[in-house]
C-alpha cells in the first residue's frame, strides 16, 4: 500500500498512473477487439445489435461506476488518516450493498427489456440479437460492476499496479473466450456476452483475495464487522452524488442513441465504432486522472491541503503526455484503425461516418482532458456541488447542440454538439477552479 502525499509528487503520479493508464487502455481495448470480432465474424448487423444497447450500457454502468468512485473517496480519505478499522467496514459495506443492488437492477431490465429496446429504437433487422445480448450481459451485471469497485477500493489503497494485473488477466481471458465462442462454437452475441461475464468472475475471485492480503497487513483481517445502517448513510454521502454527476453525464449519450439508432444500421455500426475509439482515447485521460483524485482525497485525510494546486498542474501535464500517443495513432491511421471493426473490403457509410469522427472531432478531445481532470479533482475533496455543475452543463449542452445540429447535418450534427459540448463544460471548469470557490469546501485550516 501507498501514501501518495509523501515524496517526490511527479515520481509518485507517474508510476501510480502508468498501471491505471494501462489497465484502462487494456479494458477498453479488449472492449474494442470484442467490437473487432462481433464486426469480422458476425458481419455488420452483429456489430449494431451490439452497438444497438452499448449507450443504455454504458449509462447504467456509469451509475454504479459513480457510487464506487464516490465511495473510494471516502476510504482513501480513511486511508490517508490511517484509520484502518473503518475502513475495513467501510469496504464490506460498500461492496456488499453494490451486489445486491445491481442484482435488483439486473432483474428489473430484464423485466422491461422491450420497452428499453423500443426507446433506443433499435432496427428491426437486429432487435432480436441486440435484447439476447442486453439480457445476458445485464443478468451478470453484478459480476462486472464487483471488479470494477475492487479496482477503486484498490487505487485507494495506493494500489495502482494489481487493477493493472487484474485488466491483463480479464483482457486474456475475455479475448480468448470470444474467439473460441464466435468462431469456434458460432456462438453469436451470446458467446461475446458469456465470454465477458466468465472472465469478470475470475477476477472478481483475484480481487477477494487481494482485499483479504490488505487487511491482513492493516491488521485488521479478524475484526469483525457487523452492519451498520449510520455508516452505509456516510458512505453514500460521498458514493451517491458521484453517481448522480455519472447519471447526468451519460444521460446525453443514452438521449442521442435514439437519434443515431433513428438514421439506421449505418449509423448504428459507425457510433459503435466511434465509442470504442472515443473510449480508448478517454479512457487514458480518465485513469490518469485518478492519480490526482486519490492523490487529492489523501492529502485531505492527511490534513495536506496546500499541496492540491501542486496536484492539479502535474496531474494536466501527466493527462497530456499520457493522451498524445493514442491520439497521434488514431489520427494519422485514421482509415486503417477504423476499418479494423468492419469485415474485410467493406466500403460502406458506416466506415465514412467513423473516419470523418477521427480525423476532423476527435482531437478536441483535449478539452475533455481538462473536463476528466476537473471531475477528478473535485471528487477528490467530495466538492459534490462543482462536480455535479460541471456534468449538467457538458450533458445539457450536448444534448441542445447535438439537437440543433443534427437536423441539419445528421450525423455529423451529432459529432459537432458532442464537441461543443466538451468545449463549454472546460471554460466552465477553468473558471470554477481560478476564481478560488473549491477552497469554501476544504476542512476549517486546509
């Protein structure tokens, strides 16, 4: 385990960045190859029925994603203040009551799948494969979202490097269990969603175990915990904000994917494709903002307070390092990278629609960096009121733009709003940050 407040501030964010940079390069990126596959193998049409959902996906992971975020904040907070024995119980709380959650949540969408399913306006041509793979894949909802939490608990701890060794086994065993189900057993979007499951339940067994080895070394491991309905209120004060800034931010994405969807099978394959691209560039910038949110959630703990502004200039100079390299390879390689998710000589709107994205919008999303650095920051000192006025604006935005725009550029109207959107939400952020109001949310003498 870790104290990111002590030592050398650019050594200690670079080598806690590097393993949560390339664990999240190696999630999105066997994201990316289950993608590549779905297009080779099952054609276009196995590519929408997949993209058909990924918005509605994406936006109910997001939520979940948020409370676990949140409430890693408060443990590393905890953590930074050595008071180990509440963490402990604060971990135990955590992860026990997203479980149960996200099983009610799994059977509730699997009751109204059609609905959900008709409000994206799902083609025809793909409905039946796109709600077998939504069923799947959401009745093991819970599998996906326990690693996921793990890996936070762990980036509290100071831990970057075992989420790391922990995306490399799921990348491994998620790649491998898609071709054999795809090409070996013809197993369709049912084999990519089981495959996907399989390799989260490994995983999700590692991170037991690692938990264990960590309270172990607290000494806390025979401690008992008992439930505690006070401290389940004191974690969601900092989980369900975060959760909300999560609901509000993909709310967009899931409002537009009916006006992708709507423009046709085309559209529906090129959003796909253009998500995956998108999140393998944002993801970079994601994770190697975190570093400056456990990073700030314990020099609060710790009672450090003057070094946050120290934290948020290394951690914009880290984001921009870490983000050039994907972005230089997606841009240069436009055509070639793009085409990787389409079956071999395929010519199609789908490829144009997701060249035109890479070459022409994509770079702006050096103005979400500062976004992803913004959100990372504020999470960090549970400044929940900036956090949550930052997300509504970049959503709202996109949502107005993305409207005005695409009735009269259609998808690439789509495209403009979503960059509008990062634009305004970074000039809000700039802001919020140099007039000096977070500074009212530090603890008296911070």
């Amino acid at each position: 385990m870790k104290d990111l407040t002590k030592g050398n501030i650019y050594k200690t964010f670079i080598l806690f960045a590097i393993p949560l940079v390339l664990a999240g390069i190696l999630s999105q990126g066997y994201n990316l190859i289950d993608t590549v596959i779905a297009g080779k193998f099952l054609g276009a049409d196995g590519l929408a029925a997949i993209g058909a959902t990924s918005a509605f996906i994406s936006f109910s992971s997001s939520i979940f994603w948020g409370y676990a975020a949140g409430s890693s904040i408060h443990t590393a907070s905890l953590f930074g203040a050595k008071k180990y024995k509440e963490i402990k119980s604060a971990v135990y709380h955590n992860l026990i009551s997203l479980v149960l959650a996200a099983i009610a949540f799994g059977i509730i969408v699997v009751l109204c799948d059609d609905f959900i399913l008709k409000m994206l306006c799902v083609d025809k041509t793909v409905y039946s494969d796109a709600k077998l793979y939504l069923d799947i894949y959401i009745m093991g909802f819970f599998l996906m979202l326990l690693s996921n939490n793990c890996a936070h608990i762990m980036n509290a701890f100071g831990l970057s490097s075992y989420p790391f060794l922990m995306s490399l086994l799921s990348a491994v065993l998620n790649i491998g269990g898609n071709i054999f189900s795809v090409a070996v057993l013809r197993a369709g979007v049912t084999g990519i969603a089981f495959s996907t499951l399989f390799s989260a339940l490994v995983v999700d067994i590692c991170y037991m175990f690692k938990i264990k080895k960590c309270f172990l070394e607290m000494g806390v491991l025979k401690d008992k915990v008992s439930f505690n309905l006070g401290l389940l209120k004191k974690i969601s004060i900092y989980g369900l904000p975060v959760a909300m800034q999560q609901l509000i931010m993909y709310v967009a994405g899931l409002m537009i994917s009916p006006m992708v969807n709507g423009i046709g099978s085309s559209t529906s394959a090129a959003y796909t494709v253009v998500m995956q691209i998108y999140n393998i560039n944002a993801i970079v910038s994601q994770n190697s903002a975190k570093t400056l949110s456990n990073y700030t959630a314990q020099c609060v703990g710790a009672g450090k307070t003057d070094q946050l502004k120290k934290g948020v200039r290394v951690g914009l100079l880290q984001g921009i390092v870490f983000l050039s390299l994907p972005l230089l390879v997606c841009f240069i390689w436009a055509r070639p990278v793009c085409a990787l998710f389409f079956p071999e000589g395929y010519t199609g709107e789908g490829l144009d629609y997701a060249i035109l994205f890479v070459r022409v919008y994509l770079p702006f999303i050096l103005f979400n960096l500062v976004n992803n650095l913004f959100h990372a920051f504020y999470r960090g000192m549970a400044s929940m009121k900036l956090l949550l006025l930052l997300t509504g604006t970049g959503a709202v935005s996109r949502i107005v733009f993305s409207m005005i725009f695409a009735q009269r550029y259609g998808m690439e109207g789509v495209y403009i709003g979503w960059v509008l959107s990062w634009i305004t939400e970074s000039i809000l952020a700039g802001v919020s940050y140099f007039s000096g109001g977070w500074r009212k949310t530090l603890p008296k003498g911070g």
